[in-house]
C-alpha cells in the first residue's frame, strides 16, 4: 500500500463499546483514504486527535463521528435495540401511526367518527371551524427558529437557548442573511473585525471593532467591544442589534 494511504472500513464506530455487529456473510467494502492534514475547525475549536486523524476520500473531508459530537456537545450513541446510531436529543423508538380524518367528523379507518369520552363526536374537525396560527416573534420578517443555531439547540436539546432576535440580538448568520454583512479580519491585525457588504472584489466597510483574544478562546460569555456587545454562544458570536445601528453598521 502506498505511503499515506489509509485504509478505511466503511461503518460508523462510535467510542470502544460500540461496535456494530455484522453477520458473517455480510460483504466488506473497502476504501483508500488518504489524511487530511489541514486544519479543520469545529465550534472555534481545532480538531486534532493522532488517533482517530481526519481523511479525505473521493474530495469528501471525514471525522469520527462521536469525536466531532463531542466538540458540538451534541451526544452520539448506538441504539442496539433499533441498530442505528442516533446523534443529538433522545428520540422516539416506536412509529407514530396517522389516522386521517376527513372534514366532516368522520375518519378513514378506526376508531370510529364519535371517539372519545361516551362517544363525543369531534365537532373541532367541522369545515366551518377556523384555525388561527400565531405569527412566531423576531426580527425583519424573519422569526427566531430561522437561526442555525436556535434549530441546533433545538435538535440536540439544550435547555440554554442562543440569544433570539426577537430579544435584540442577530448572529453571523442572521447578518448574512437578512443583511448581507460579512464580518472580515483587517490584514493588517486579525482582532479587528470589518463588517463589510458588497461582492468581494469591491466590499465595503460598514464599521469596524477591535476584539480581545480573550473572547475568540472562550466557549460561552458576554463582552462589550467599541460600543457593540456581543454574547458568545458555544462558539457562537451574536450582536446587539441596537448597538449596530448606533455605529451605522444596519438600518
């Protein structure tokens, strides 16, 4: 085998106790792989483990998956009763069944139209009734659950939720999506921040602000930088909204 190929066994391993069992019979495929050797950054943290070291196949970039799970915070386990792996929040383990219901009361299949206590009919299901959805809060149109992060959060779990929009805070990728502003480090000093806008031959500088090291090594907390406060959240940076249209930064 030449020098710097690895082979890799496809399957998922996931810590020493997990293993997949596969039938002897069962075919194996094999791949050749070969190290990825430039830096690859989850969370703001960088992945480095000789152990379990980053591939590349066919211009696909690998890294285990309870490792990357670990930088995230987001539990990775084997579910032998079901035999999948499950990455996240707990999930149910029976299938939900769906009666449809037609819109006159009744329903195809069972139970019958009147279920329910003494055989109550469900009057809810009338094509009169009207259903009025709640308009979800947050910023420009735009509501909270749109943020990357608030649906990981929501996905894996995590009773500490990002700061929201609708409470006056935007994350980078809020700011690109609802704004088009790019936050680029200056050349000349990487601590400070360009918020700029436009194609990148010919961006434009909205306003600037000189940052701490301090905050770009830390995982979680507040700071305040040239007027603008900004909230760390698991490696990720959200802006006070009122305090970037004090510097101009957005309408």
């Amino acid at each position: 085998m030449k020098k710097g190929l690895i082979g890799l066994v496809l399957g998922i391993i996931i810590g020493a106790a997990a293993t997949l069992a596969v039938p002897a019979y069962a075919a194996v495929k094999q791949y050749l792989a070969t190290e990825y050797t430039q830096p690859v950054v989850v969370n703001g943290k960088t992945y480095s483990d000789p152990e379990y070291p980053i591939l590349a196949y066919n211009g696909r970039t690998y890294l285990p998956l309870a490792k990357v799970g670990e930088l995230l915070g987001a539990p990775v386990r084997y579910n032998d009763q079901l035999k999948r792996v499950e990455i996240g929040a707990s999930v149910p383990t029976e299938e939900v069944t769906v009666v449809e219901k037609d819109i006159s009361g009744g329903q195809t299949g069972s139970p019958a139209a009147t279920d329910g206590p003494a055989g109550r009919k469900n009057d809810y299901l009338k094509p009169d009734t009207e259903f009025v959805e709640e308009e979800e809060p947050g910023y420009k149109g735009y509501p909270d659950s749109a943020d990357p992060s608030y649906q990981w959060a929501q996905f894996i779990g995590r009773e500490d939720m990002p700061p929201l929009m609708s409470e006056g805070w935007i994350s980078e990728a809020m700011l690109r999506e609802i704004h088009s502003i790019y936050i680029r480090p200056s050349d000349d000093d990487l601590n400070v921040w360009n918020f700029v806008t436009g194609a990148l031959w010919k961006e434009r500088v909205l306003g600037s602000i000189s940052v701490a090291q301090e905050m770009k090594d830390a995982k979680n907390g507040e700071f305040s930088f040239d007027g603008v406060r900004i909230i760390k959240y698991y490696g990720n940076y959200f802006f006070s909204i009122e305090d970037l249209k004090s510097k101009g930064i957005i309408e």
